[in-house]
C-alpha cells in the first residue's frame, strides 16, 4: 500500500451536515463576538473545503459550545423524558413477567406487586413533566 494513503485511513471524511453544524458554531460565535467577520469568513470557507473531521476539529476548537435555544432544550427534554416512559414500561413488562411466574408457580394469584415501584416511578415522571422549571436550570 502507498505511504500517502496509509497516513490518511484514520481521519474521518466529513459530511455536508458536519460542514453545517461548524458553519452553525461559527456564526454563533460571531454574533457572540467572539470572532470577528475577516475571522469568521476565512474559518467558514476553510470549513466548506473540509474533508475530514480532523480538519473541521480545529476550525471551532478555541470556541465554547453553543447554548442551545428554549425551543432546543425543550425538544430535548421531551425526547429524554419519553425515553424515560420506554425504560418505565420495559420495567412493567419485566416485573408483571415474574409476578405471573411466581404466580403460575404457586397456582394462586398474589397481589400485584409491581403495582408499587411501577406507580412511584410513573410518579416521579409526572411530577417532572408538570414541575416548573428554572429557567437558569437550561444552561449547564
């Protein structure tokens, strides 16, 4: 194999979405003022010619995340809160599970027992869904 080509099998080729989203930081970063527009437009042309992420990398590498916007976090946290009631109900799923073993085992319907750390987990969900948050509690 040619020298040339072995070097370059780590980096990692970049898509048009990863071109956007430094393009994204950078504009950020200007209106922020972090940089300024002679800056701004030579990093953002160096990131449409990028390639690889490496390349990329160093373009947004002195500069700070952004913050994410209300609308953003929001998104966020729904789709984690949802996640949350996927793990709730697999947990139901397992529990009623072995309360139907255990019960099919000794021939006799017990009570449901999954009914309680089931309800308590549902409540604790809940109460995150309707509990007002911070609006400083967004920004980590």
């Amino acid at each position: 194999m040619d020298d040339r080509y072995e070097s370059a099998l780590p980096a990692v080729r970049v898509s048009d979405r990863d071109r956007d989203d430094v393009l994204a930081v950078l504009a950020a970063a200007l209106a922020e003022g972090r940089i300024d527009p002679h800056e701004h437009e030579t990093r953002s042309q160096r990131a449409l010619r990028a390639r690889t992420a490496d390349e990329l990398a160093v373009l947004t590498s002195d500069l700070p995340a952004p913050v994410p916007t209300r609308a953003e976090q929001d998104l966020k946290d729904l789709k984690e809160w949802l996640a949350e009631w996927r793990y709730w109900l697999g947990g139901a799923v397992i529990m009623s599970g072995i309360w139907g073993a255990s019960c099919a085992q000794k021939g006799d319907l017990t009570s449901f027992w999954p009914l309680t750390p089931l309800g308590v987990w549902a409540a604790v969900l809940i109460a995150i869904a309707i509990w007002p948050r911070d609006a400083d509690s967004t920004r980590e």
